[in-house]
C-alpha cells in the first residue's frame, strides 16, 4: 500500500516508518521540517514532503495518491490548549483525506471507558478519533495505555522516578490499574491492521498481558533494573497537579506534559474486549520482558526514538542566520577559538556536547541554569541525550535541541528551557592555515524589558561558561592522535556585540 505517515519525527512514528517499509509498503511522511529526519537509517527509503497538519492545503497535498494515512500526531507538547489544537488537526486530516480518496484512516488513540470521567489527555484521545470517524473515510482506532519502551514518555517516568527516589509519597493513583504494552507490540497492531480488511471501521482495544497497578509497575521496574524496592506511601491528599509539579522537578518531563499525563493515573485503563486478538494473532510481550529489552536499548545506546523526538515546533523569532537587524533586537556572545585540529576532530568533539559529558565548562553554573529551569516548569538538564556522539536534527540534548547539523561546519541548537526571549547556541567551523577555526556564537532574541534584564544579568557568567568552553572544546580536539604535539595551545580571540 501507500501510506501517509502523519508524525514520522515522533516517537512512534520514528519507529513505524521502518517497520511498513519491511512489510512491503511504500510510504511518505509529512514533517514541518523535514531535515529532522535526514539522520534516520530508512531516510532514502522514503519519500518526505514538508507540510504541517495545521494547514489544510499542505495535508491535503500530502494525501494526493495515497491508499491508507497514519495519524499520530499528538498535540500534548507542555504548550496548552492540546485539547482544541488535536480537535483542529483531525478535522484537517478528516477532510483532506476524504478529498483526495484515501482508502482508510489508522489511528492510534488511548484506552479509557467511555462512560467514566476521563481526563484531559485520554478525553482528547477519543475525541480525535470521533473526529476522524465522522467523515467517509473508514478508520480503524487503536486504543493504547502506557507503552513500555526505551524512550517513551511513560516509561521514562517510570525509570527516573525509581531510580531516582528510594522512598516517595504519592498519591492515591499509585493504585489504579492499567495494560502496559510494549512499542514493538503497537507497532504489530498498526502494521498487521493495514493488511487485515477485518479491522477497517472498528474501535481496537490494545494492551499487553498483565493488568498491574502503577505501584506494581515501580516494583517490577526495580527489580528488572537491580534496585532495591522502593518505599511507596500513598496518601489521599496529592492532587494530580501537585504530582504532576514533582513528577516534573525529578523526571526529564516539563510540568507541563507531566500535568496531563499524570492527569490521566487517576483513570484504570485496561482492555475489555481483546476482539483484535483473533484478527492480529500473536503472543503479547510480557511487562517484565518489555521492560528488560528497554533497559538494554537504553544502556546500549540503541534508542531509535523518544518522547522528545518530536518537539521544537519553532517560533515567530528570527532565525539565528537572519541578519542582526531582521526582527528586532538581538543580543550575541561571539567566541574565536583556532586550534591545531582538523575541522573533523574539532567538529567531533562538539557533536558530544550535553549529557553525561557536559558543556566543557563549569558544571556547577549548567547545574544551577538547569536547576532554575526546572524549578519554573522548565525541562532542566535530566533530558540529556538519545546517543552520547549520535546526533541528528531536532534530537533533544538536556534543554536545547538540534535545529541545524551541517558536518563538519555548523552545528546550531535552540534553547527550549524557560527565558524571557528565544536563545541559540551555535558552533561554526571555517578551515585555517594552522587547522581549523572555531566560531562559537550564543545568540539571545530578547521579549520585552524582562528579556534585556535577562541579558544583562546573566552577562557576568558568559566570561566564565562560553570562553572556557570555546577554548577546551579546541585543546580537546588536539588531544586527538591525528594532531602534531608541538604546539597544543589554541590562539583564542574574544568579541561580544550587543
């Protein structure tokens, strides 16, 4: 078949792409900027066209010729109104796909009893797929509860509320039931229901085969990783936006996607009617073997996908390539580094930024930006990273996200933590006669007078973080065997224009 994938940069998405190519399908993503998928492995197997699901022509042009369209966009990104916004793309996708004729819609929704009072985040779920359902495109609705695999939101803050807490309070929802089902399992049922004409216009209730509480899901996920059980109080008084404010403060989700999550503990999501079982047979992957093969991708480096995945939606600022006169004020800190290392070595070094690794700086002043950014309902710095070298665009790292990979020349990431303007960080490698010149350029687009109040206070501490990073990430660079030993010191130069 031909099929429309709507959210290929996501995290389902990322990881079903390659799994309808294998089965033989041919496919096409639609993506608001298409350079974040140029670092998948399947890439060349794909046909990409830039275009959004907020604006009926591009989505309408994106469905031309297609036998079936795969929506998985999502809209619970931490920036408000997801509700409205999900609403609005699946009447687009709705209608564009009715124009152009496609055969059929998948969909891949939340589980959740129609008649109970749901949350925000699963009532969304369902109402999408209504939308979807109402015109005369046929759709086959998967319904989903928390999906267990490396990356995904729901077992990312599974794994660092245990690991990172010993003992915790919660609340009463620690004891509400739930499905667990592992990805590969999703992706089977989206796969195996394009090829099975049974499925098409039916509600698909999806799980894997355990029926655990939530507090039963931090047990297991203890002794699958080798902790010691946690100790688990529940008391009845934490509301879910309470617990959605430390869920945020001690896992890499923002307040903002931990709130409607969270929301959603409070509601038991389980199968009632397993019927797809019959038309897709095959053994589901126990919760203690999904969480097992998630730890050994994550410690293994071999995360294809995360939640983060899909995320920098952009903004109305100017782009950093813009010149300094285009949309207003803009603030620089410009740092000129050469060092006697090829622009590949150099270039290398830069591309392991964040993380475990740091910003080749001062630990303690990252520590503290990322702990404020946490404290306002930031992301902070517990992102972190898919891959410690592996980077690609729009890959997360800690609080900043890639916007631009150019090897070996330009690496540029976009600040997503919490400031009163828009920010970049950006690595620019020219060639020089002694090696290679590093340009290393933070650029602040401020947002009213508590933008430039910003600027100005954080200025003092630049002198301290952007220098020393400039000149280790050069000394570093030479530190690589392919570089002469008799000279190791970088020549450094220093500008800031404001």
């Amino acid at each position: 078949m031909r099929v429309l994938v709507l959210g290929a940069t996501g995290y389902v998405g990322g990881r079903l792409v390659p799994e309808l190519l294998d089965a033989g399908h041919a496919v096409r993503c639609l993506a608001r900027n298409p350079a974040k998928l140029d670092g998948r492995a399947w890439r060349p197997r794909v046909e990409v066209v830039a275009g959004d699901v907020d604006d009926a022509a591009s989505i309408r042009a994106a469905c031309v010729g297609m036998d079936a369209v795969v929506f998985l966009i999502h809209a619970m990104d931490g920036r408000g109104d997801f509700e409205r916004r999900e609403q609005r793309f699946a009447v687009n996708v709705r209608d564009a796909a009715a124009a152009e004729h496609v055969g059929r819609i998948v969909y891949l929704g939340g589980l959740g009893d129609d008649s109970a009072e749901l949350s925000a985040h699963l009532r969304s779920r369902q109402a999408t797929g209504r939308i979807l359902a109402a015109g005369p495109v046929p759709v086959t609705e998967l319904r989903a509860g928390v999906v267990i695999g490396s990356g995904s939101a729901s077992f990312e803050m599974l794994r660092n509320l245990v690991e990172v807490l010993p003992a915790m309070v919660t609340p009463k929802w620690v004891n509400t039931r739930t499905q667990p089902i592992a990805i590969g399992d999703v992706l089977r049922y989206l796969v195996g229901v394009l090829s099975t004409p049974e499925t098409t216009g039916r509600i698909f209730e999806i799980g894997g085969p355990d029926i655990v509480t939530y507090r039963q899901m931090m047990d297991r996920y203890a002794d699958a990783a080798g902790l010691r059980r946690r100790l688990i109080i529940p008391v009845p008084v934490l509301s879910p936006r309470l617990s959605s404010l430390w869920v945020g403060l001690v896992t890499p989700l923002p307040a903002g996607v931990a709130r409607p999550l969270v929301g959603s503990l409070v509601n038991e999501v389980v199968v009632r009617d397993d019927a797809i079982r019959a038309l897709i047979p095959f053994a589901p992957t126990p919760f203690d073997d999904a969480l097992r093969l998630a730890l050994r991708r994550v410690r293994d480096l071999e995360v294809s996908s995360t939640w983060a995945s899909a995320g920098g939606a952009g903004s109305a600022s100017p782009d950093p390539q813009d010149p300094d006169w285009a949309g207003g004020t803009v603030r620089n800190d410009v740092r000129t580094v050469v060092s006697r290392a090829t622009p590949e070595a150099v270039f290398a070094v830069i591309r392991s930024i964040g993380g475990a690794r740091g910003y080749f700086s001062s630990r303690l002043l990252w520590g503290i930006r990322g702990a404020i950014d946490t404290l306002v309902g930031g992301i902070g710095l517990r992102r972190g990273r898919r891959h410690p070298t592996q980077l690609a665009v729009g890959d997360a790292v800690d609080f900043w996200r890639v916007e631009t990979l150019d090897e070996p020349v330009l690496l540029r990431l976009r600040a997503e933590f919490k400031l009163p303007g828009d920010a970049w960080l950006e690595f620019r490698i020219r060639p020089h006669p002694d090696g290679a010149e590093l340009e290393q350029r933070a650029r602040f687009h401020p947002r009213g007078l508590w933008g430039r109040v910003y600027w100005l206070a954080v200025t003092p501490f630049h002198g301290v973080i952007f220098a020393t990073m400039a000149r280790r990430i050069a000394r570093e660079a030479e530190a690589t065997p392919s570089v002469p030993t008799e000279d190791r010191t970088p020549t450094h130069r220093r500008r800031r224009r404001q």
